[in-house]
C-alpha cells in the first residue's frame, strides 16, 4: 500500500447541500421494493442460474410479497429470453405482480427485449447507459450534449416499441449508470431529456433508478445526492424515484436507508445482498431493519432458513454464518456474561411486553427461530473441537447447523461430567443421539415411472412398524426422498419436509459407506436433524428421515413412548 494514498486517490467531493432535511427524517413506511436476484444477482455468479433455478428463485420472491421482480436481460442470452416467455406463456405471473426487465441503450436490444415481453400483462422496462465522465471520456468517446442525445433517442424507441403492444400496460424505468460517480448538474440533465420523452403524468409515473453503480463516498454524501435530485428533477411528481445501491464501501444498507429518508420511495437490491464485486443492497438487511423499528416491511420473512435455503441453491453461494438476522450464528451469544443478560431477560419478560432482550434487536421466533441456540452455554472453540475429533477420528463431516445441534448435547453431557470428552465418547453420543444403531434395516422398492409430458416420477413401497404393527405404505414423489417422506407422513400422522440435504462417503472400495444428514421440517414447529448410515447412498438418506422423526417425536411429551421403526 502507498504510504500517500492521495497520489494516487482522490476524496469523493460532497455537493455542499447546506439545508438538507433527510438526518431528521424517520421512515414510517415501506419503501416499494425491487428484487433483483434474477437479474443483477444472477449477473454475478460464477455459474448463472437454469430455468429450474431461475423458477424457484421467482416462486420464492412472489411468496414473500414483492410485487416487483425484475426476472431478467432478455436480450443477453437465450435463456434470459426463454425465461421470461416461460413466464408469460405459462401464466406463472400473479395478477398483482408486474415483472420488470433491463436492456441497455442500444437499437437491436430494446428490439429483442419487447419482443420478449409480447403478450405480458404488465411490464417494467429499464433503460440505461452510462453517464459518468470516466464512461464518456474512456469507454465511450461521447461528449455531454451525445450522452443526453443517447438517451433520448432510445427513450424514443420504448414510445413506438410499447406502441405495437398496446395490450400491456408499461411503465418505463431508466437509470443513469454510474449516477455515484457523475455530477449531479449532469445526471439532472440526462434524467430530465429522458422524461420530457416519455411524458409522464401523475397517473402514469415512470421510474427514475439512481443506483450506486460503484460506492464512491460515505452514505451521507449519496444522500445529499439524492435529496438534491428529489427536489430538482423536472416533472417530479410524475415520477417514483428508485435507487439501487451496491456495496463497495460496505455501507450499501445504509446508503439505502439514508436515499429513503432523502426522498427515495423504492428500493433495489437481492435477498441477502447478492450481487456483483461486493455485492448488491440486502433486502432482508433493510425489510427487518424497519420490523425492528415497528415498521411493517410488507414483505414475509417469516421462515428465514427455507428463504436461505433457496438462495443457497439457486446461487450456489453459502449465506455467511454472521450474515444479519438469517446467519446460523447472529442469535448465539458465546460470552458468559452476554448469554446471563440474555436469560435473565427472557425469564423477566412478559407476553405482550415490547421486545427488549439485550444482544437480540429482533425475537428469533418471529422469523422461524428457535431460542435454543441463544439460551445454550456454547464457546467457538468447543463446537470447533468436537467436529475435528469426530471427523478425524470416524470420518463424520457434519454441516454447520448439525454442529450446532449436537453440540448442545454434548454441552448437556460435559455440565454433567465436567470432564473433557473423547473422540470415543462424542461417537457414542452421536450414535446414540441419532439413532444410527437403532434397528433401521429397510426393505424398500423404487419404482420410476413416466408420464407423457411430464418427469419421472418415483413410487416408493416400504414396511412400516408403527405403535406395534407392520403397516404396508406407499408414496410417490419426484424422488426417493419425495416418495419416503410422503409416505412416512401418511403413515406416522407427522408432515415431514426436507430442509437441507448433505451426503458423503466414508471409507472406500467395498468397505465404503455413505452418510446422510437431513435437516427436517416436522409437523411444521419442529426444526432437526437426522442421520443415516448405509453402503447405499439412498438407503442412508431414507434412514436419515426415519431418524429425524424418531427424535422429533421423543421431544414431544404427548407421544414420547411412539417410536417409529422402518424394518
């Protein structure tokens, strides 16, 4: 690093907005807001989402309430488009959604994104270009008076290109990319030509998006920015002012929170701040920001960890474990002195009393949470400790959440003992825990079938022992797993749903075997794990399930003694 950084860097200059009004602002309200993980989220990962991802991502955001989703580029490549036909041709988008889709300034792209959206009920489009003087000077070779003409012509085209489609109701967006590094004076200019093109009215308001391309400066300064064009833009009341912050700085949540209380009313950003470089505005971060401040966010995060789950596998990137609010970590307290606080404060809390648990901002529960995990004595090191001995020692690879889990176990039994514990002692715990010595030698048979115009399907068939009989069950499903837990369901009375899924080998040659750990959904209030060990990979997935029922009904008191066995 230089030992004169400003040789070579130069401080982002502040605007010099004396009177501005947004530090005394309060938010009281939920923005409009914008996911973009089909989009700008998918843009940035290693390996972009399929169709099948891209679908589940799309059915997750509609479940939790946004009615804004920009769902892709179409003109960048063929599966961009093909996903947003798949949308429109099958009837996938709800009456109170509207997608939204990005093209850039330039003749053969807009032609290829409306005709991607033929047929679209309701449609968001977003233009943009580049407005920044380094774009203009080294990548563009444009002066000021061509950058506006660049917009205006395009902004042209979306007139006569929405014109053939009369049926769809449109609203344009557009963005001055780079609006973080670019002179306010000039990106007031730019906005205002675009405007004047669309004629927008206070019934049918176009989007004005000012997005954080790169985070220049401290979130102040961008607010300034915002405040200032909030109060200058030409026909202000015909447009919904946007912005889309990233996260260079780190600061992208509060650069978004301060753009709102400067007179932003919507808000662009992935779930979890996924995104290119740094990442984009984490919606999660602000929608449970403004619940902590008694601010309905009008979005469901109710069941975080199923959220988290679909955006691990439609991003294939894990969710850090200090991540805020959905990290396996943010709700345990490892501190002696932190974890007292905490309990004395759950035991002198009263139902109905405002929410005041020191080191919890938010009530784990009220995002799917248990407070097991907060209520535990645990240390770093401990859990640390115990998955190296049983990985080093029997070769049990256990996901972090199983870690956890058992670690309070191990907790239970080391407050007794008050000794340390061996590899020896934490298999036995293990094994006992998990049942995994437990008689689960399953006969079982797979059926694949196949339908016309649809996938496989597999019917599973299986003896079951339950409260002393043998009872014959069968299910189907898109899988083996499927099949087993609809019919495990159908059999115990238990609904069962797979939450994560995570299998490898043991040993190798004929010696080898496969371990399973399933993280399951029971009765829709009990989050485990459970475990199975088998030469067959599947076998060990279907033990698995049967061991996590077996636990999720030993916790229950109403039915401790039913134990269920699949011979």
């Amino acid at each position: 690093m230089l030992k004169q950084p400003q040789s070579k860097y130069r401080a982002f200059a502040p605007i010099g907005l004396k009177d501005r009004t947004w530090p005394d602002a309060v938010l009281t309200k939920a923005p409009i807001w914008l996911s973009t993980d089909l989009r700008d989220g998918n843009q940035a990962l290693v390996e972009p989402m399929d169709i099948a991802r891209k679908m589940r991502m799309f059915e997750t955001l509609v479940a939790i309430g946004f009615k804004e989703i920009e769902v892709g580029f179409p003109s960048a490549s063929q599966i961009e488009f093909d996903f947003v036909r798949k949308l429109i041709e099958e009837d996938r988008i709800p009456d109170d959604v509207t997608i939204q889709v990005l093209t850039q300034a330039r003749d053969h792209l807009i032609a290829r994104t409306f005709e991607a959206l033929q047929g679209a009920p309701r449609a968001i489009v977003h233009l943009y270009n580049a407005v920044a003087p380094v774009m203009r000077r080294v990548v563009l070779g444009m002066d000021e008076d061509q950058i506006v003409e660049l917009a205006s012509s395009h902004a042209r085209m979306f007139n006569e290109f929405a014109g053939r489609q009369p049926n769809t109701k449109w609203t344009f967006q557009y963005s001055p990319e780079m609006f973080s590094g670019t002179d306010v004076h000039f990106s007031k200019r730019v906005v205002d030509a675009v405007t004047e093109v669309w004629a927008p009215t206070p019934e049918r308001k176009c989007i004005v998006n000012l997005p954080t391309t790169v985070e220049h400066s401290t979130p102040n300064i961008f607010a300034d920015m915002i405040e200032w064009m909030h109060r200058n833009l030409a026909r202000r009341d015909s447009i919904v002012l946007c912005v889309h912050p990233h996260n260079d700085r780190g600061t992208g949540t509060a650069a978004g929170e301060l753009a709102l209380m400067a007179g932003a009313e919507r808000i662009e950003g992935c779930l979890f701040g996924n995104g290119e470089r740094t990442g984009n505005l984490d919606l999660v971060n602000v929608a449970l920001n403004l619940y902590t401040q008694g601010v309905s966010p009008e979005l469901d995060f109710s069941n975080i960890d199923e959220i988290r789950a679909t955006v691990e596998h439609c991003n294939q990137i894990p969710v850090h474990p200090r991540h805020p609010y959905v990290g396996d970590l943010v709700y345990t307290s490892f501190s002696g002195s932190h974890q007292d606080a905490i309990k004395k404060a759950f035991a002198a809390r009263k139902d109905g009393d405002i929410w005041e648990i020191p080191y919890l901002p938010i009530d784990p529960k009220d995002v799917g949470r248990s407070y097991e995990a907060v209520i535990r004595v645990n240390s770093q090191s401990g859990k640390g400790g115990m998955a190296y001995l049983l990985e080093s020692e029997y070769g049990i690879e256990m996901p972090r959440r199983l870690q956890m889990e058992f670690m309070q176990s191990v907790q239970r039994v080391m407050d007794v003992a008050g000794k340390e514990l061996t590899a020896a002692d934490l298999w036995q715990l293990f094994v006992r825990e998990y049942g995994i010595e437990t008689a689960q030698s399953l006969r079982h048979r797979l059926i694949e079938e196949k339908s016309e115009g649809a996938d496989a399907a597999v019917a599973i068939h299986a003896d079951v022992h339950w409260d002393g009989e043998v009872r014959a069950i069968e299910g189907r499903g898109n899988g083996p797993i499927d099949a087993f837990t609809q019919a495990l369901s159908q059999a115990t009375g238990h609904s069962v749903r797979v939450m994560d899924y995570h299998q490898h080998a043991i040993g190798a040659g004929a010696d080898a075997k496969s371990v399973a750990y399933l993280e399951l959904r029971v009765d829709g209030n009990q989050t485990l794990f459970g475990v199975g060990v088998d030469a067959n990979v599947v076998t060990a997935s279907l033990k698995a399930i049967v061991s996590g029922v077996q636990r999720a009904r030993a916790r229950d008191a109403h039915s401790a003694q039913s134990v269920v066995e699949v011979a």
